[in-house]
C-alpha cells in the first residue's frame, strides 16, 4: 500500500520502530509531568501547566538558528546519540527526585527547561534526518509516517501513563521513560552510517545562519505556512492545557479520565497522519482547509455537555491538527533545497514549538479566568485566523478571481479563474528553484 510504503526500506522501518517506543516513553513522561504539576505540585493551576510548557518549548525560539546550522554542518546521526542519551539522563534525575519525595514545583520547571534546552536541538535533526533515510519522493510519505508514529504513541502513552501515575506514581513513570529512550539508541547503533544517503552539508564560514533566513524571506509560500503554523501552534495546539482544564475542572474527573481522553484524541490524529501518508503532494489548499476545519470543530469541542461528547469532539480535533501540521511539514520539507534544510526546518520548529511559551500561559490564564471552555475557543479562533490568512495569500498570489459564464446553470454560472494563467513556482526567486512544486499543484485547484 502506497500509504506504508517507506516501511519497505530497511534503514526507514528500523528507525520507524525505535522512534515508536521512544515516543510512547515521551508521552508517558509528558502526561506524568502535567498531572505532576496539575494535581500533585499545585491545586489544579492551570497557569503552573503553561508556565512548564513554556519553559521546556521557549528554548526553541532561542537555540533554533544554532540548532539548524549544526544539523545541516554535522552528523545527523551522530547528534541524535549524544541528544536522545541526555535527554534519558533528564529524565532519569527528574524520576528519581519525585520518586525520593523531594519533588518540588521549581524542580519540575528546571528540569523541563534543560529538557527543552537539548530538545531545541534534537528537533531539526530528528525532522531532517528521515531525509538521509528515503530518497525525496518517499520523503512525504516518510515525514506523515512519522507522524502516525508519534500520535500512535499519543494514543498509547497518555493512556498507559494514567493508569501508572495513579498506581506508582509519576516518578516511576519518569523512570520507565528512560528505558525506552534505550529503543531509540539501539535503532541509531543499528543502522550503519554507510548505508545513510550522503547529502550536501552548508560550509563553514560566516553568514550561514542569515542566509537560511535570507533563504525563507524570499520564499512567500513558505512564509505564509510558517505564520499559519505560529497561530495554530501557539494559541491552538495546548492539546494538554484543553483536556487537563476541561476534565479536572469543568468535569471534576481524575488521572484516569485525563490520560483516556489523550488517547482518544490521538485516535483522530492517527488516522489524519496515515490519511497524509497516503496523499503524495503536500498542497497548501489542504494546509489552509485542515486549518479551518480544526478550528470549527475546537468550537464544537468547546461547546460539549459533558465528558463523552467532549471525547467525541476530540477526534475530529485531533484529525485536522495534524492534518495541517503533517501536511505542513511535508510542504516545507520538500521544497526546501537539501542543503538548506537543517535551517528551514529548525526556524520551522521554533515557530511550531517556540510560540508555546507565548501562548501556554495566555492559555492557562485564560482558563483560569474564564473556564476551560473559553480557552478551547481561542483555540477555535486560531484555526480560522490561519485559514483565513492562507486564503487571501492564495488568492493574491495566483490573481484569483470569480468568473461569470452567462450559459451555465445553477451555481455553475460562477468558477474561480486565475488571471495568471500558468504561473512559475513560488520559490523561483530562492536558490534551487527548480526543485519547488509548481503552484497549481501545491494549491491544488
């Protein structure tokens, strides 16, 4: 099946694997930390939550431009061992603390700011490796893939996680998230750095982080994902932030009920991922559609009576989020020149997870002081803002304009016509040109 075809690469599947368990760990231990800070450390502070997510994600919008240098200068390879193997010691020191009694608020934000230091620079090696992995037309396929991986572990760890955190304890849960950063580390020993594919590196010299910069500024297509996926990303996607609001405060719910409700989200998510995979083309009309459609239904998700409609509410939520998240990331990862990659995709990241520490606390203040279900409707805003934004990019950029055909019938008297005709691509103005998608199939008129 064309939606699993990277799966057939061996180098892909091994990676694939290691990078499920490792991720399932992550989500268990992210669980654990929100319930930690939640209902253990706080009294259901809300604004506590935001305050641990900004500080493990705000790193991001410090470190990126390094981070992308050094994935597109060195070893990908390489760098994933020495992250994965700290990121198992932050949280084998976090376990043990909470697991000694000694656990304390400002442990929790120290951890998860380290955390989030060496996160920083994971994340644009982690994206960008896959492209050392599959050959460019698999690199769709290969980027969505990724994506079921982690919202199959969004389904599971949450899951598991409650059920621990009530029977064991949080710190426990830290603590099995160590071993499973060992799945990782064993994939990443096991697939020999001969076989990986050699791909240009940037040189050495000043000026590197500005021309990735200089690189973006001159692609619009980009810019205008990039700023779609800074108001989801920022005001939209505080997926933990929603559902611990919403079932500790506005349902009076449990640990249990907490991590089943990630889970059921993460159904939704998983099938917007395989759906991504089995697409080909990354297209900006399915960005900026996804977009709208998370935002109507975090409206609707807002609006549920109790906590079984709100469970309901969430899978579609969760579809369309990482509808347009993966079909984001595709978009950039594959019409982005190889040696710039590093660099795009790290300013990616820190738009996509850097823009947290903005919106967790305004989130979490507003959850506080209006309810959970006002915070979800900023979340609704935030979609349609994007798509909104995305629309009238598309249609400034392709001269769109509605025609009228005095012969047709019904609805058929009107279409949408570009005064263009056919169009260069978006990115002709940017070092490697010719490796960008022409607009109408990016748009996908």
């Amino acid at each position: 099946m064309s939606t699993f075809k990277s799966l057939h690469i061996l180098n892909y599947r091994i990676w694939f694997f290691g990078a499920l368990v490792s991720n399932i760990g992550t989500w268990m231990q992210r669980t654990a930390q929100d319930w930690l800070v939640f209902d253990h450390l706080t009294d259901h502070d809300a604004g506590a939550m935001g305050i641990t997510m900004a500080l493990q994600l705000g790193p991001q919008l410090f470190l990126a431009p390094v981070a992308g240098l050094v994935a597109d200068r060195y070893s990908r390879r390489q760098l994933l061992l020495i992250t994965q193997s700290t990121m198992a010691l932050l949280s084998t020191g976090l376990g043990v603390v909470v697991v000694l009694g000694a656990g304390q608020l400002w442990h929790v934000y120290g951890f998860a700011l380290l955390l989030g230091m060496v996160s920083a620079l994971d994340a644009p090696v982690r994206q960008t490796f896959v492209s050392e992995l599959v050959r460019d037309d698999y690199l769709p396929n290969a980027v969505a893939l990724n994506s079921a991986s982690f919202n199959v572990a969004r389904m599971i760890g949450p899951a598991v996680a409650g059920l621990l955190t009530v029977a064991v304890g949080p710190g426990w849960v830290f603590l099995i998230n160590t071993a499973t950063f060992l799945a990782m580390l064993l994939s990443l020993w096991k697939i020999p750095s001969a076989s990986l594919r050699r791909l240009p590196r940037a040189a050495a010299g000043k000026g590197r982080i500005r021309e990735g910069l200089h690189y973006v500024r001159y692609r619009p297509d980009l810019v205008v994902v990039l700023v779609a996926v800074f108001i989801v990303g920022t005001l939209g996607l505080n997926f933990v932030l929603f559902i611990a609001a919403m079932v500790g405060t506005e349902f009076g719910l449990d640990a249990d009920e907490f991590g089943l409700m990630n889970s059921i989200m993460a159904i939704g998510s998983v099938a917007g991922a395989l759906l991504s995979a089995g697409r080909g083309k990354p297209r900006l009309r399915m960005i900026f559609g996804a977009s709208a459609a998370f935002g109507v239904t975090s409206g609707l998700a807002a609006l549920a009576p109790d906590y079984f409609w709100f469970g309901v509410a969430l899978v579609p939520v969760g579809l369309f989020a990482i509808t347009m998240m993966t079909s984001a990331n595709g978009y950039v990862q594959t019409t982005t020149d190889p040696v710039m990659r590093g660099r795009v995709m790290a300013l990616y990241m820190a738009i996509f997870m850097g823009g947290t520490p903005i919106g967790a606390p305004l989130v979490g203040w507003v959850a506080n002081v209006a309810g959970a279900r006002w915070a979800l409707a900023v979340a609704a805003a935030s979609g349609i803002i994007a798509a909104l934004i995305g629309l009238v990019w598309i249609i400034r950029a392709q001269q769109l304009r509605i025609a009228f055909n005095r012969r047709a019938r019904g609805l058929r008297h009107f279409r949408v016509v570009s005064r263009l005709g056919d169009v260069a691509s978006p990115g002709d103005t940017a070092n490697g040109a010719d490796r960008e998608q022409n607009p109408d199939d990016a748009v996908g008129r």
